[in-house]
C-alpha cells in the first residue's frame, strides 16, 4: 500500500479533505459517488448529458502526458475540455468558449468539474464551477507543485484583466484536492522550483523548523525522493489549510499568504508572464524583506537565511533584466491588495513572525527594487 495524506479543510457546511500521495487519483471515484448520492438525495433533476456527468477542464499539455492515467480512476465517459497551456488561458474568453461547450453538451448542475493541471486550470476551471448555473461542484486535481501546495487550496478561482492579475473571480470551495504525486514526476525542474517558492513562503510566515527542514532535505526535495514529497506537501497543504479555516475570505489572516506577493505579482505583469508565477514571488520575498530590514523589522541575517534557500532551490534573486522602477511601483497599486490608494504589504518580523503594513511609500519601494536589479 502506498501511503497516502489526508488533510483536513474544516469550513462551516463545505468541508473537504486534501488527499495527497502516489495514487491518490484513485480516491476520486469514491468522491464523485459520494457526490452523486448527495445529488440523488436532495432530488435534484439529474439528466446530465455527459454520461458521467463528469467534466474535466484539463491544461492541454498535461492532457497530452496525463490524462489517460486520469481517465483510468474516473467513471467512463467524462466531457474533456481542453485549453492551451499558459497564463493567457486565464482569461474571460477562455471561460466564455468553456461556458460554450459546457452549453453545447446541456451541462447541467449535477455535474462536477475536475480541474487537471497547474495553477490557471484550477483558478480558470474554478471560476467556471463558480459561475456556472450559480455554482457546481469541483475538484481540484493539480498536477505542479505551485498548485499542489497553494493555488488549489482554499476556494479562490479566477480569471486576469488587462489591468492586474486576478482582478475577476470568486470564492468558491472545492469539493476535494486530490494531489496525485505521480503528475509531479514530469514536471519541468524549473517549474518544480518555481513551486519551492510558496514551500518558503509557507515556511517564512508560519513555521521556522519546516524552513530548517527544507533546507536540511533540499538535495531530496529537488530529487523529488517519493517520501520527502510527501512530506513536503503536506506539511504545506497544513499551513495552508489551517489559515484558510481561520479566515477563508481573506478579511486578515489570510492576507499572510500575500508575504513577497505584491512586488512579485507586479513584476510577473511586467515581465509578460515571462518569468514563472514563482520566480517572481521569490524576487518579491527578497526585495520586501530588504523592506522589512531597512525598516528595522527584520535581522539581516534572517533575510539572507531566506534567500540563501530560494537560490539553493535554483530560484532568481536577481531580475532578469531592467524595469523602470515607475512602472513596478505602478503595478503594485493596481494589485487588488490595494485599499484607498496605500501600498499593501506583508513584512516579516521574524520568522512565522509576518505584518501586514499599509503606509509603504514609493521611495521605500524605489530603494529596495535596486536590491534585486540586474547584475
Ligand atoms: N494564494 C494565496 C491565497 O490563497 O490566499
């Protein structure tokens, strides 16, 4: 028996569990018939077209490389909905061709959506459960680590808008994660770093021994050794679940999770999504806690213990090439973090020690960003 990891996401009347570990596809049956009793029970009308009454919304490269193991735990016959692999996907006519197809084949609200690949299938595919016919069921199956350990966890779905990354969406609980580690067997090791990324976010703002612990098994983490994989996502899905208990629509606890967020959501837009989702929270975890030294929150020591991670996990702590310091800051205020004009951010104190400060002048911003500028 392979082990698997049950996580718990205790939320008033939408209670899941995040099932991780190899194999982990094969509780998705026993999910969907658990489903579908509730369905029959409550005497919903049940003439969903799609035989199963199942739709996947699947990235179309994972589809290439996945999907027939993802076929093999599924009830035969589900609606396969394809999109282009990338961030562009995350956009209102990706869901609008979505919604098409879910029209085209009478899609009706019996049915659950699976959403299979990284981080834009589960925000893209969430938002259309959110949305369609007011709501249906979904569940999140991710296949990269950055979607394992956060973006599939916690309810929110969403689509980007011209003017700043994730400006449309909606809070809407899954109703299971099923992280199957053998999807994160083909991931580029890039791709796998860019994940790391959240691991030490997670780590910075919650628990300092799982910092040690990832800097002690780095070499095993980046081999991907089946057991400290495991480990590293649970223990991840954890801390994120336990903050989304506390707080799932964001009012003040959760905004934690935004620690080297809104300088990394703003260079991700400026560099053309050029940069993995990742990469950029990295360069926005060490330029915010050059903030955070340089207002006498934070040791400088600490600083670099985090940054010393980021680059064992092979992650940038330099930008690629040069921005103009205007248009970062630019960004940072048409992130949705921003309230009534003031630069939102989340600085460390110390390890599992984060703020949240609202008074962060562009000067600030301006003296930190030379930090992390181009060699
Ligand atoms: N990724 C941050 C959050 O889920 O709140």
């Amino acid at each position: 028996m392979r082990p698997l990891r049950t996580i718990p996401v205790a939320l008033p009347g939408r209670s899941y569990d995040i099932v991780v570990g190899q194999g982990a596809r094969d509780a998705l049956a026993g999910l969907l018939a658990v489903r579908r009793f509730e369905a029959q029970s409550a005497q919903t009308p049940s003439a969903a077209v799609a035989a199963s009454g199942v739709v996947i919304v699947a990235d179309e490269r994972v589809a290439e490389i996945h999907l027939a193991t993802l076929l093999s735990a599924l009830p035969p016959s589900p609606l396969v909905l394809r999109f282009p692999s990338g961030e562009a996907s995350k956009s209102l006519s990706t869901v609008a061709r979505l919604y098409d197809e879910l029209a085209a084949a009478r899609t009706d609200r019996d049915a659950v959506l699976i959403t299979f690949g990284g981080g834009v299938a589960g925000d893209l595919g969430g938002f259309v459960a959110a949305t369609w016919m007011r709501g249906i069921a979904y569940i999140q199956a991710p296949t990269t680590l950055e979607a394992a350990i956060d973006a599939s966890i916690g309810g929110k779905t969403g689509v980007n808008h011209a003017a700043a990354k994730n400006l449309i969406g909606a809070f809407h609980q899954p109703i299971g994660v099923i992280i199957d580690t053998d999807f994160l067997h083909t991931l580029p090791a890039r791709d796998f770093a860019a994940g790391l990324a959240e691991s030490v976010k997670h780590a910075a703002i919650r628990d300092a021994s799982f910092l040690e612990w990832q800097r002690t098994q780095a070499g095993q983490i980046l081999d991907r050794a089946d057991d400290v994989l495991l480990e590293l996502i649970a223990r991840n899905c954890e801390i994120k679940a336990r903050v989304v208990e506390q707080d799932e629509r964001e009012a003040g606890l959760r905004a934690i999770l935004n620690y080297g967020h809104t300088i990394g959501h703003a260079l991700e837009h400026l560099l053309e999504y050029e940069l993995r989702h990742g990469e950029c929270v990295s360069l926005g975890i060490v330029a915010e806690n050059e903030l955070a030294v340089r207002r006498g929150l934070l040791d400088r020591a600490v600083a670099g213990q985090l940054a010393g991670l980021l680059v064992r996990f092979g992650l940038p702590t330099r930008l690629p090439c040069a921005l103009r310091i205007e248009d970062v800051i630019d960004r940072c205020r048409a992130d949705k973090k921003t309230r009534g004009g003031m630069l939102n951010f989340v600085l460390l104190r110390g390890l599992a020690d984060p703020i949240r400060v609202a008074d962060v002048s562009p000067a600030e911003i301006h003296a930190v960003l030379s930090t992390i500028a181009p060699r």
